[in-house]
C-alpha cells in the first residue's frame, strides 16, 4: 500500500515526514506500507514567536484563504466556535469562499495530481489539517468521477490526522454533511485527539464519510501527530486492518 502524504498548513515534506516518523516506522517495519511526501506552494511564513514550533522552512500551505494572513488564520481559529452540531460550528466559522479561494484549490489539486500521475500509483492517502482536508476533496472528487462517467477509482482509502471536511467547489464551500450526505464511500480512518480544539472539524469529516467503512482512532491528545509508542503501535494495527479489507 503506497500513501500519498499531504502535510499541514505552515510546514514542508521533510517536517512532516520527521512527524509521522514513529508511525512510518510501524506500518514500514513489515512492509504493510510505504510513504510519498510533498508539499504546498504557497508561503507560509509562521505567525511571529512561534517558529520553534513550526521547525525549520521553508514553510508551505497548498491553499490561499482570500488573502488572510497566517496571523489572521490563527486568530480567526482562536475564538472557534462552539454549536450543537459539528456542521452549525463550521457554517458559523466559515462563509463561503470567493473565487480566489476555489481558484486556489483548483491549483492544488491540479498539483496534486500530478504528483499521483508523476510518483504513483497510490493506492491510498493521508494528510494532516489542512492536508486532510485535501486528502478527502481527493477522494471526494474520485468518487464523483466515478459516479459520472464510470471511471476507476484512483485512491482506495483515506487516513486522515486533525482533519476537517473536503472541499466541494460546486459549491465552493465545505461539504458538510446535513447538506450533502455521506459523499465519501471508500474506507477511511480518522486520527483525532479529544481535546483537539478543532474537533467540530475532524466529526464534520468522519460525518461525511460512510460510517460502515470509516473508523475513529483517538490519541488523547490536541491538535497533534500521535507519537507514544503505545498508541502508534496501536494505530498501526487500527490502518492494518483497514488496508485487509481492501483485499
């Protein structure tokens, strides 16, 4: 099983590749997978007193959001808000986008695939935070493709960190599932933390995903990359059994 691997916002390939090295080293040690990074083009320079936390440059995001800032992204996350569902939370913290945005995504997926017809083939793909949200409009779009014109999926799953929902560019909105249904229909396995501030987005995914074929992992902790050799070596055999099912 080879992932195609799509970091987060104000990060690179090598930063994420360090990230997820516990968890590559689980699913690599008996051939169960194998790892292809890239990343954004767009710059991304850290918010000021925080590129220690962020690592070292340079410092990539594959979308554009209207021209805010790093800075006004992390404020605007700062005061998330809180509503019954996880579709209301998003819909009040996010409008629907202008045409630079969905132009912006337009790009990265055309980037995107041009990495799986230059690196491919995948079979699966995994992303974190902004990644996944990339990683599922991915599967999103196969699915539609196939559901149009019959054409054979690219990607068979989707593993997906922090993630929030994929982009539909009908709408140029986030596709939410109250309005949309489950539109992802291949396995999925969804890494969250449950004390992730963010997690009204990571349920808004998994919502839009066939809960048949979709598993929730919890790490225990925030917005962050599982690294405890306990709980790698349990997500290591959650993903296995995902992949054994694809055969």
């Amino acid at each position: 099983m080879k992932f195609l691997c799509i970091p987060g916002a104000i990060s690179n390939a090598e930063t994420f590749k360090i990230q997820l090295a516990p968890f590559i080293k689980e699913l690599e040690s008996d051939g169960t997978a194998e790892f292809y990074f890239t990343q954004g083009d767009v710059d991304a320079p850290p918010p000021p007193g925080s590129e220690d936390y962020f690592g070292p440059g340079p410092h990539r995001r594959f979308l554009e959001y209207d021209g805010q800032t790093e800075v006004e992204l992390v404020q605007k996350l700062q005061d998330f808000p809180e509503e019954a569902t996880a579709e209301d939370t998003l819909r009040k913290l996010l409008h629907h986008g202008e045409e630079a945005a969905r132009v912006s995504v337009h790009n990265a997926l055309d980037k995107l695939h041009r990495v799986m017809d230059e690196e491919g083939p995948f079979e699966g793909v995994l992303g974190y935070s902004e990644g996944a949200t990339l990683a599922s409009t991915l599967l999103l779009y196969d699915e539609k493709r196939r559901r149009s014109d019959g054409r054979e999926r690219r990607l068979k799953c989707g593993l997906f960190f922090a993630g929030w929902p994929p982009i539909d560019l009908d709408g140029n909105s986030l596709a939410l599932s109250d309005e949309c249904g489950q539109v992802i229909d291949v396995p999925t396995c969804h890494v969250l933390g449950a004390i992730d501030p963010f997690l009204q987005g990571v349920m808004a995914l998994y919502n839009v995903c066939n809960p048949e074929n979709a598993s929730l992992f919890d790490h225990g902790q925030g917005h962050t990359l599982p690294r405890d050799p306990e709980v790698v070596k349990e997500l290591g055999e959650t993903v296995r059994m995902m992949i054994r099912g694809l055969h």
